[in-house]
C-alpha cells in the first residue's frame, strides 16, 4: 500500500535527523584533527570556518552539476533565489557558533542544547498570534531552562555558563529561523534541488568571509592555502569532510527542504527533537573509530547523569510542547 505524503515526509525527516545526529562527533573529530595538523595558536575561528567552507562549496558544485545533467541548464526564480540566500544566512550563522562551540563542549550536549527552538517556535507562534501558549508550553520552557542549566554547567554563584554551551544556544536561534523562513507559504512552489544550492552556496560565501576576518594577520589567502594545503594530504581530513558532504550536508538538508514544507513547522520541531538522541549515541563509540583512524585523542563520551537528565527533560519538553496541541 502506498505511503501517505505525511508519512513519507515523517519518514524523510527522520532519516534527515540520523544524518545530522552524525555530524555531532564527526564535526568535532575533524575540528580536533586540524588542530593537530595546524601550527599551535591558530585562532578557533579560523579553524572552524575552514571545516566548513570545503563541505558547503563541495556540496553546491554538486547541486549545480545535478542540475546541468538533468535539465541542461541551471535556472533559478525570483522566489528560489530569495527563499534560498535567506535560508543560508540563518543556516550560516547557526552552524558557524554550533562548530564553534563544539571545541568547548561535548557533541552530545551540543545536540541537545540546540533543539531550544523547538521551544522557541510555539513561543514565537503565540506571540505572533497574540494567545497564551497555555500551561504545556509554559511548563515545558521551565524543563528546558532546567535541563540546559544541567547540561550547561550552569553556575548559580556565578549566574554564567560555558563559552560552548552559550554559543550552541544561540545557534539555536538561527536554525529556529531557518525552519520558519522554509515554513512561509509564499515558497511553497520553489523546487527543492535549486533553492538548496543557492542555500549552499550561500553559506559558502559567508564561511570563506568570515574565514577572511578571522585569519591569521587577515592574510586570508596565504593562510587558508596553508591550511588547506596541509588538510588536503591528510586522507582522515578527506575521508571527514567527504561523509560530512554527503550525509550531513546533500543528504541531511535536501531531505528538510524537500519534507518540512509539507507539514507544520510546530511538528517539524518535535521530530527534530530526536536528533540529540542520534547525536548522543554515535558519541559512545564513533569518536574512539575516528582516533584510531585519525591518530587524534577524542574519547568516547559516556551516559552521565547530566546528559541523562538534562537531555532526558529538553526532550521530555519538546515533546510534549509539541503535542499539547497549538495554533499553527
């Protein structure tokens, strides 16, 4: 029997949340390799925007050959081209604060501190829509507020919270205006292949910006071709960036630009919600796989009581947040 369109797109977005679950540790393995390959002292920035740059102009060349080979031709409209760079800016500054932040914190608390938007949405459609969110909602913030304190490290004395958790919180800002801005009607007709290269590209233009501000002496052209020069005779940097690419990035976002139209953004964000779980998991034993091939010291991570809790309410929150029921 054939599969509905809402359980088709339940199921893409599912399979798009076991590709992201995966860049948690893999992120974060590369990250760590090319602090090993690089000289000491190379700003943290400048090492996370040259993880990103490769995955996101590799994956755009790909978009447009794709396009070349199937219709001849690349051609985009007024509303892919708009629909495209906004989503890229909002996917951009989201990813670049996450993979930042992913040199100061676990990859497991990473995942699930970054689903507050799925919080944030219901809050934003009330206030939008000028109705209390009523008591789920209410009640599920305080369970996220609680379970980021615990995953966090929140210090009460001190009323502060690490560098890499702040930064993952507020890339969860942006992938919350990213899932938004994909949800606007006005785009329902864009085609999914060519909207996704312009968000790709995109995000290229921005990673290689701020890899220019970020570089050492702001020589961005002798030091990222340094850099890369190094990265590009290591078959483990490669071997990261091209699952990265393909997985994380083609297979991952395709799948959401292609499936989170056809449902509401609020249902959306309760199956984004078990991305952490996928995240979480990998994280036990792909990062003593990644040493072993890399020649890098990243344990594997371990079922703590924080992350038991403390993800264990952010996701007890989302979902029930979601299923409380709410204006769209």
């Amino acid at each position: 029997m054939a599969l509905s369109l809402h359980t088709r797109a339940v199921l893409g977005l599912l399979l798009a949340n076991v590709f992201w679950g995966l860049s948690f540790p893999l992120i974060k393995g590369l990250l760590l390799l090319q602090d090993r390959l690089l000289a000491p002292g190379t700003p943290a920035w400048f090492h996370t925007a040259l993880a990103l740059v490769p995955r996101f102009l590799l994956a755009t060349l790909v978009l447009l050959v794709w396009q070349l080979v199937r219709s001849r031709r690349l051609g985009f409209t007024r509303g892919e081209w708009t629909q495209g760079v906004v989503l890229g800016l909002f996917g951009s500054g989201g990813m670049l604060l996450q993979s930042d932040g992913l040199h100061y914190t676990a990859a497991s608390t990473s995942a699930f501190l970054t689903q507050l938007y799925a919080i944030l949405i219901p809050l934003y459609v009330a206030w939008r829509t000028r109705r209390n969110p009523g008591l789920a909602v209410w009640a599920s913030a305080g369970l996220v507020l609680a379970g980021v304190g615990i995953l966090g490290r929140f210090d009460v004395q001190t009323f502060s919270l690490g560098r890499g958790e702040v930064e993952t919180l507020l890339s969860s800002l942006f992938f919350m205006g990213q899932i938004l801005w994909l949800d606007r009607s006005e785009y329902a007709a864009n085609r999914a292949v060519p909207l996704t290269s312009i968000m790709f590209g995109t995000e290229a233009v921005v990673f290689l910006a701020a890899a220019w501000v970020v570089a050492p002496d702001h020589s961005l052209g002798a030091a990222a071709a340094a850099a890369l020069g190094t990265f590009a005779r290591s078959g483990a940097w490669w071997g990261i960036t091209a699952a990265l690419t393909l997985f994380c990035t083609l297979g991952a976002f395709s799948l959401m630009n292609v499936w989170q139209p056809k449902i509401p953004a609020t249902q959306a964000g309760l199956l984004y919600c078990v991305e952490p779980i996928f995240g979480s998991i990998k994280a036990l034993f792909l990062p003593a796989w990644l040493s072993v091939w890399t020649g890098i010291t990243y344990a594997n991570e371990h079922a703590t009581w924080t992350l038991l809790l403390g993800g264990g309410l952010i996701t007890v929150a989302n979902i029930w947040v979601q299923l409380a029921g709410r204006p769209r």
